[in-house]
C-alpha cells in the first residue's frame, strides 16, 4: 500500500467511496475542487489501482480541519485509517500547522476510537450538526 496525494485519476473513486460510507457524500464535482484549491491537502492509500481510503483537510494559517475519512469496507482494521492520519499530520506539520481539529457523530464508536488511539482530544459538542439521521457532532483537537 502506497499513501500519496491525490490527483484527478482519484476523484471518481473517491466519490464512489464517499457513497458508499456516508448518509450526505460529497459530490464528485466538490471534491474536484479541492484539487485547486491552495488550503486543501488530501491524501489516497492505494493498492495498486484500487483506492482502499482517503483523507482530506483544509487548513487556514496554522490551523487545520479533517473534512473526510474513510476507508473500504473490505479493507478495514487494518491500520489503513490510522496510517491516513498519520500521514495527513506529517504533511500538515510540513505546512506548518499547529493543530487538527474534525467534527465525528456522536454514535460513531469505530471513529472515535480511532481518533483517541491516535490523541486527539474531545473539546466541544455540536448539537444536531448532521443531517440523515439528525446528531450531535464532537469535536476533536490534537495539537501537531
Ligand atoms: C473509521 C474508519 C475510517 C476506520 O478505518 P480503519 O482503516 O478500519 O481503521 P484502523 O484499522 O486504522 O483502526 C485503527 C484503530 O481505530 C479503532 N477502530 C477502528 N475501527 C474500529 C471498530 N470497528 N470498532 C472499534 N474500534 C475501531 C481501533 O482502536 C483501531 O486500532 P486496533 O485495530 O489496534 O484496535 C472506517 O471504519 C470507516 O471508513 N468508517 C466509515 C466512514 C467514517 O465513519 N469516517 C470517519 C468520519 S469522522
């Protein structure tokens, strides 16, 4: 498995992925558009020609946000996520990010132990952030 940065090749199976995974997927024309824009770092995991997950965050001085993560179900626990993540923050810190901070649905254990195996800290709730189904968001910090 190779982490790189995503490029257009990568676009139609990340909006497959996002379908797949999420009640409210980004479209593929908006993630396209991450693909210009100078705040925006996305990274692929990729076995060869599939795409087994993605992470994206945007940052604005030294401050980032985690907009999307996922991971095929075929492929997970694994340690694909974590190596995202992991990845993802290197990259940021590269940039000069001070720190990372995502919003997670209340109900989404598998998530949420990800990001406290990985340090991230609970520092707000959201009420009725999402939508399909209506739910708190959490927010998470880690400083990089
Ligand atoms: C959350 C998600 C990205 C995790 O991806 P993954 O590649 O399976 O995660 P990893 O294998 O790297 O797991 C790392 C750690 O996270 C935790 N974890 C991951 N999946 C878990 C699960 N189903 N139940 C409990 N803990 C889980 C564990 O602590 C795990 O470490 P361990 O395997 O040593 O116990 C994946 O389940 C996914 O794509 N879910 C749907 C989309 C989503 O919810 N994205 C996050 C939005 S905020």
């Amino acid at each position: 498995m190779i982490i790189e940065n995503m490029t257009s090749i990568h676009v139609e199976p990340i909006a497959q992925l996002e379908k797949l995974c999420f009640s409210d997927p980004w479209s593929e024309k908006s993630i396209e558009t991450e693909l210009s824009c100078q705040l925006s770092c996305w990274l692929v995991a990729m076995e060869g020609d599939t795409l087994l997950g993605y992470v994206g965050s945007q940052t604005v001085i030294d401050e980032s946000d985690m907009m999307n993560l996922a991971v095929h179900p075929d492929y997970r626990r694994q340690g694909i996520a974590e190596k995202l993540v992991a990845a993802l923050e290197e990259a940021l810190r590269e940039r000069g990010s001070k720190a990372l901070t995502l919003e997670v649905r209340d109900s989404n254990a598998p998530a949420i132990r990800l990001y406290e195996k990985l340090g991230f800290q609970q520092v707000g709730l959201r009420k009725n952030y999402y939508r399909n189904p209506k739910e708190d968001a959490r927010i998470l910090r880690k400083e990089l």
